[in-house]
C-alpha cells in the first residue's frame, strides 16, 4: 500500500513520501498564490480554490488560507471560513451545510505517536474532522483530530475541541465542554 492511501486511511505512514511532499508542496502553492490575490479579485481567487478542494456548491474562504492537501477538505453549500483559517487535512475534513468558522481556527488531522521512538522515526497518523451543517465555530478555536461536531452546534471563541459534541448544543472551554442544549426553534431560524 501507497504512503497516500495509508495517510487518507488514518494508518502510520511516512509524511516524507516523495509523492505526500509534491503534493504538500502543490497544496502550499496554491495557497500562497490565492492569499496574494486582492480580495476583488474574486474569481481568480475561487478558480484557484476549486482546483484544491471538493466543493458542493458556493463557498467564502477570506485570506490567509492554509492547509495541508485540500483534496482531503470537503466544504458543503454556503460554507464560510474567515480570516487565517488552517487545516492539516492528513485525512477527511467534511464541513457542512451553511456552516460558519471563525478566523484563525485551526482544525487538525495529523496526530503523533506518543512512543518517543516511533515518533523520532518520522511516523505520523490521522484521524478525520466531522463538522455538521449550520455549525458556528468561534474564532482562535481549535479543533482536534477525530472530532466530529453535530448539526447547528455552536462553539464559543477560543475553545479546544478535545471530543465529539452532538447536534443542537453550545459548547465552549478547554477542554470545550457543553454549556446548554438548543431548543429546535433556535436553530430553524436561518
């Protein structure tokens, strides 16, 4: 088995495959071109996006953007990632529906091996990032590898998502931990 199909698997694999650094290195390009573009240049802007991402429908990334791959970053319709946003997508980073994330929100797949021998050795692992639809995730959090977020869940600003939250709570801290539960109606509206 490939290094890349163990890496999108969640298995140890070896982060200095020839082929996992062009493709970081592409990634890195195209990322460094579209936060050099001016805002109103907006088509250029979203053309360069879309060759690095999977996108279901419109989406608004504001400059600076960083992640890892992008072809492991799946952005549902209406998705808004503000300012700074970074994403070490080792492995899937599915986001939602209408789901709006805060700037300087750093959400990570990539893990490291507690074992200080393997960990010297280079090997790395992932575990994928869920986030749900209409989800509202507060600037300066982080969102750590095997999270998965329920549907129109809001995350206060600055939490460290250590867990998974369910549908329908607000939740911050760290560790982030649920400060209520949403009634539907609060969450129909919009």
């Amino acid at each position: 088995m490939k290094e890349k199909e163990k890496m999108i698997r969640g298995e140890n694999y070896d982060p200095a495959d020839p082929q996992l650094v062009l493709e970081r290195y592409r990634a890195n390009r195209i990322c460094m071109r579209y936060n050099r573009k001016a805002l109103n240049e907006i088509h250029c802007r979203h053309h360069l996006l879309k060759r690095l991402l999977k996108t279901q429908g419109r989406f608004w990334i504001k400059p600076p953007f960083y992640c890892d791959y992008g072809y492991n970053i799946e952005l549902g319709k209406e998705v808004v990632l503000n300012y700074g946003v970074t994403i070490l997508d080792v492995c899937l980073v599915k986001i939602g529906d209408h789901t709006l994330i805060g700037p300087q929100v750093q959400i990570y797949t990539a893990c490291h091996p507690i074992d200080p021998l393997q960990r010297k050795a280079g090997i790395e692992f992932a575990k994928p990032v869920t986030i749900g639809r209409n989800v509202w995730i507060g600037g300066g959090s982080i969102i750590l590898p095997g999270v998965t977020i329920g549907d129109h869940t809001v995350i206060g600003a600055g939490s460290v998502v250590t867990r998974s939250l369910p549908d329908h709570v607000v939740a911050a801290g760290n560790p982030c931990r649920i400060l209520r539960r949403l009634e539907i109606q609060e969450c129909s509206n919009g």
